[in-house]
C-alpha cells in the first residue's frame, strides 16, 4: 500500500515524539506571528486588570485580523474553544516538552480545524462550542499555520493572545522563551508612589491617611522630593508600567524589588500564574484605590488573605515598621524581563506625629462625618464645642465609648475607633450627631448569615479574603421611585460570592421579568440576575455595590444589514441572553460578535439550500424574545 506524503508526515510525528520528550532543548519555540520579523506588543505578561493578572502577550497585528498565526513548537491541538466573551475562538496546542501554547482572540482557524468545529456546531446546534479532539487529530510542525488572527471575544482590538502553559497548566512569561522579535532597551516607569498606614497607630506625614509622594526623574532614576515623616506599620505603595520598542503602550512591571538600608526587604516576580488565585489580584493591588480613582498600584506588601506564590519578603509581610528618631533608606528597583532597570530611592524619618495640623481636609465636611477604612472608623467633626469635651461619643449599644481626637485639621477634629473593639450604631460630638448605617463584623472562614428588614445575605467560610465590616443600607429614591439595597463598603473585594435574598417594599414586580441590577451615581444599571421566591428575590454577587431591582418588557431589536445573510440584534436594558435560527425549518449556524451587535449566517457546505422562510429568535436575559421572519 502506498502511502501519501500526509499520513507519511504524521507517522514520523508520532514516531519522533518520545524522542522529543528527551531532548526538548532541541526544539525551541518561534514567535507565532511574522517569526523571525520584528514584533511589537501590546500587552506583557502580569499587568494588572481589574478582576485578574494578564497571562502571556498580545502581540499586535497592525490593527487588522487575518495575520497567520503560527505554531510555536510542534505539537498537537487538544482544545478548542468558541465564545462570544473571554478568549474567543481559541486553540490550545500540547508540545513534546508537556507544555502547552493557547492561542486566544482568533478570526479563524487551519480549514480543517474550521471545519471540524463547524461539523459539530451544526450537529449540536450551538455557535458557542468547546471541543477535544483526539490526541494528533490536528498535528502542526513548528511554525505552521494553525489560524488567522482576529479580534473575537473580549478584545478591544485586533491582536493575539499568546501564553505558554507548564503541564501544570501554570501560565509561564513567553518573553523568556528567547524571540528576537521583540526589542525593549526602555526601562519601566515610574507614574506615582504612596505609603499607608497600616495600623491605629501608625501615622504618614502625622495623619492617619495614605500619603502621595513627590517624585523627581533623572533619566530612569526616580526620587523623592522630600523626606517623608512615619511613624508605626507603613506599606509601600507604587504605581507604573514598562514600554517596549516602538510601542507606546503601557505594559506591566514583573520584577519589583524593595531594600531597607542595604537589605533586601521585599520582593515580586510575576512569572508563573495559577489560573486557581487570579482573582487574588484584588489584594494584590490597593482595591480602595482601584474603585476610587480607577489606578492599579502595585502594593509592596502582602496583606491577610493573598495567597499568591510570586513574593518574598523578610518581615512583616513586607510593610514596614518605622521607629521614632530612626532614618530609613529605601531603594526600590524595577525590572522587566529584558532585565532593564529603574529605580525609586526615598528617605523615611521615624519621627512622633504632630497634632495640630497647618492642613485641610480634601473634601467638605458638613458638620460631621465618618468613613470605614477597613477595621478603622474615621471620624470628622468640626472643633467648635464652647465649654464642652471635644470627646466623641460612640453607642456601641449596651455601653458609650468616649474618645479624644487624634489630630486637627485647621479646626477638624479627627477620631479614630477599631471597629474590631466594637461597632457603633451612632456617633455624638458636641450638639453633632450622627446613625451610622448598620455595620456587621464578617470574620473568613466561617459560615455567617446576616438578616436585616430587607436583605439576608449568606457569606460561606470562602467569600472573604480578611475581616468585613460590611456596611448595609435601604432607601427609596423618590427621583424615580428606586429600591437602592446598599451593600458596603465597596472598597473591600470578595474572593468569591455572597447568597443574598432582598425583601423589597414595592408590590409592582412582574417575577417573570423583574431582575436584580447593579447601579452606579451615574446612572447605570447591568443585569445580575435572580430568581424569584413569593415576593422575595435571590442573586448571588461578588462585588459590594448599589443595587436595584427593574423590569425589563421590552424584547430584543433585530435589523437587516445590506446583505440578507447578516443583522444587528441588541437590547437596550438586561442584555441579549441567546439567538437561534432556522431555514425552512432546519437549524442554521449564526456566528456573533458582540462588539459589533452583529450576527450572520455560517452556511454548513456549498450544497445547503440557501433560500427559503428564515426565522430568527433573540432572547435577552430578562426571558423576552423577538421573532424575527423574513424571505432568503
């Protein structure tokens, strides 16, 4: 029997497989797009996005889809994927050495993965599909195109996502894996630095607040303008990027080392990733900060709760702790993976803070006021008590607590309270009072139910990354006669997700097509979902934040483009949930992109009748649905 020169490439591929296992050096990874061309990037491994660290590369395709996208490494595709959000349309390659390359965001694969995928589409009637093929279904030799780059998925724009995967599915840096494609002699840099308090006593600048410091640039050496005064726990806390060769776009700092007089103090390497701790970069990063100004800083410390595996530290986790008359030198290096280096040198004096304050405060206070910072409750009051205590009086319930200010602001007083030593339900200064909303002490590992008028919320030993002090709240807004169920503060994160049952007041629901809804000040509303049981309603969430309940009636719009084959489908309040077409009858595979709000028609084969009575039905999340019929 003769055979043809593709069986006879696939029997040596097997055949040389073991081989490879031995000797993997011999058989080094290419870059999969332009090999051998240089590359630009825009994204490098472990930046900091909001909900996760970013793994592999994005490599730029000159703001177009269709560039081919080659193999690494030879090997075999054991996954592959098409999704509307994440990824996209994905194809997960194993290679000789047990690793395995992903390559996300693609417009389409080699034909005869695309037509594999679209055989079992049309035979399971879904677009979105997750397959695995049988070991060497789909063999590649190194640099063979395996797709065409695209922008499917969550990408804002064209490009490909590539990572390197160990056998343990651990997400390695690729720009270890020696590409000359790519070129970086530009050191990160350094955009702003702060220091927090860490405790009650701790101070920065003699306040109980996370200090800005002013930095200086000399070429890629950074220092600050001034001496900075602490005293107690201090964190560090810094905030830049990295940029490569001919890119103007802002990458992530991997390496960060921090020393104290000489010696190594702490230290991160954002190398390897468990996909299992991704959402611990919530802790990695100042969440407060993130929600508040929307900037990611890298804290040079670890807090309770983070499990991640990339630091190292000597003591205290990594903050520091600053004694009175002592001088501290700090000299903070950053490095990216080509090992070029800046650094960010300070001097902190240890030194008693002053109480009387030649400062204001950054916001107005109108006569009293108070936030939750983590366990700490800060309290403002204005210091115009004639003849009385400047005492703040705290009903902790059974029993008054009466402190002192710890400091003034021109004439604000400022009071701090661990709420780990009781949680007030008001607070009284002077002829100044104020009801604090309800706060509820939620300790990790432990099962919790947390029942009020209108809500009951159940936190399993897992939800929590530390201590909660969740804050609740209910109101109507007459504005537009809103249920808002509060749930604070939402600058403490969740590790993963709360039960919540809201008891609303209002009797105007529709249980079919009233749902929960995250909202902002601004306005904006998104779909969460719920289920309803009588006149209650149940979700489950992992973010602290506004919520309301809405009805959503109206379906899903559908309009023809100019060609017949492809339309736009969107709903203007709970979201499109599903789409399903038919010709004739027969099930008919709709390909979408969300972005563009497009769907259109993926013929199975040339032969397929392509005429005939289409019917088009789009559901939104809130069960409405659009019929939509027309001749082709």
């Amino acid at each position: 029997m003769k055979l043809n020169k593709h069986k006879v490439s696939l029997l040596l591929f097997l055949f040389s497989w073991p081989i490879a296992v031995l000797a993997q050096n011999s058989d080094p990874y290419t870059f999969p797009i332009r090999p051998n061309k240089t590359n630009f990037l825009s994204g490098t491994m472990g930046e900091l996005r909001s909900s996760h660290f970013h793994a592999g590369i994005d490599i730029k395709t000159g703001g177009k889809i269709g560039e081919p996208v080659h193999a690494t490494k030879r090997g075999y595709i054991t996954r592959i994927k098409v999704s509307t959000s994440g990824y996209g349309n994905a194809l997960y390659m194993l290679h000789p050495d047990g690793n395995t390359s992903v390559y996300a965001h693609l417009d389409e694969y080699a034909p005869e993965i695309q037509e594999y995928v679209k055989q079992e589409q049309y035979k399971q009637q879904t677009f979105e599909i997750e397959l695995f093929p049988k070991p060497y279904q789909f063999a590649f030799k190194s640099q063979e195109v395996i797709g065409l780059s695209g922008n499917t998925g969550g990408s804002l724009g064209p490009h490909l996502h590539f990572e390197i995967r160990d056998s343990q599915q651990r997400v390695l840096n690729p720009l270890h894996y020696g590409f000359d494609e790519v070129k970086d002699n530009i050191p990160p840099i350094v955009q702003g630095f702060a220091i927090r308090p860490m405790n009650l006593n701790s101070r920065v600048s003699n306040e109980f607040k996370r200090t800005d410091v002013r930095i200086n640039r000399t070429g890629f050496n950074y220092k600050a303008m001034d001496t900075i005064t602490a005293i107690g726990k201090i964190g560090l806390e810094l905030w830049g990027h990295d940029k490569l060769n001919g890119s103007a776009n802002k990458n992530g700092i991997s390496i960060i080392e921090v020393a104290v007089n000489g010696e190594t103090h702490f230290k991160q390497n954002i190398d390897v990733m468990s996909f299992s701790l991704q959402r611990h970069i919530l802790v990695h990063y100042p969440y407060d900060v993130k929600m508040t100004t929307g900037t990611r800083y890298h804290k040079l410390y670890m807090d309770d709760g983070n499990q991640l595996r990339f630091y190292e530290t000597q003591s205290e986790n990594g903050a520091l702790k600053i004694e009175d008359g002592k001088l501290y030198d700090i000299k903070i290096k950053m490095y990216d993976p080509y090992e070029n280096m800046s650094t960010l040198d300070l001097i902190i004096q240890g030194k008693q803070p002053d109480k009387f304050l030649n400062k204001s405060l950054d916001f107005e206070l109108d006569e009293i006021d108070y936030k939750v910072e983590e366990n700490i409750l800060k309290v403002y009051t204005h210091s115009n008590c004639e003849d009385e205590s400047e005492e703040l009086n705290l009903n902790l319930g059974e029993t008054i607590k009466s402190i002192k200010p710890e400091y003034y602001l021109y004439n604000t007083a400022v009071y701090l309270w661990n709420l780990k030593n009781g949680i007030p339900e008001s607070i009284l200064n002077c002829d100044k009072g104020l009801n604090l909303r309800t706060i509820h002490q939620i300790i990790p590992g432990e099962n919790k139910t947390v029942s009020t008028e209108k809500m009951n919320l159940e936190f399993s030993p897992y939800v929590l990354f530390d201590t909660l002090y969740l804050e609740t709240d209910y109101e109507i807004k007459t504005s537009d006669s809103l249920e808002i169920f509060s749930l604070g503060p939402i600058t403490s994160p969740l590790k993963s997700s709360v039960k919540i049952e809201f008891s609303p007041m209002m009797n105007h629901y529709n249980p079919e097509k009233s749902h929960i809804y995250k909202t902002d000040d601004s306005g904006n509303f998104s779909f969460e979902g719920g289920e309803w049981n009588g006149e209650k309603i149940k979700f489950s969430t992992r973010d602290l934040a506004d919520y309301t309940i809405l009805t959503d009636s109206i379906p899903p719009f559908v309009k023809e483009t100019n060609s017949k084959s492809s339309f736009i489908i969107d709903d203007l309040l709970s979201g499109i949930k599903s789409f399903d077409a038919h010709l004739n009858g027969d099930w008919i595979l709709m390909k979408y992109e969300p972005k563009d709000k497009l769907i259109w028609i993926d013929w199975l084969n040339e032969e397929m009748t392509k005429t005939g009575e289409f019917v088009l039905k789009v559901t939104d999340n809130a069960g409405n649905e659009t019929e939509y019929i027309t001749k082709l």
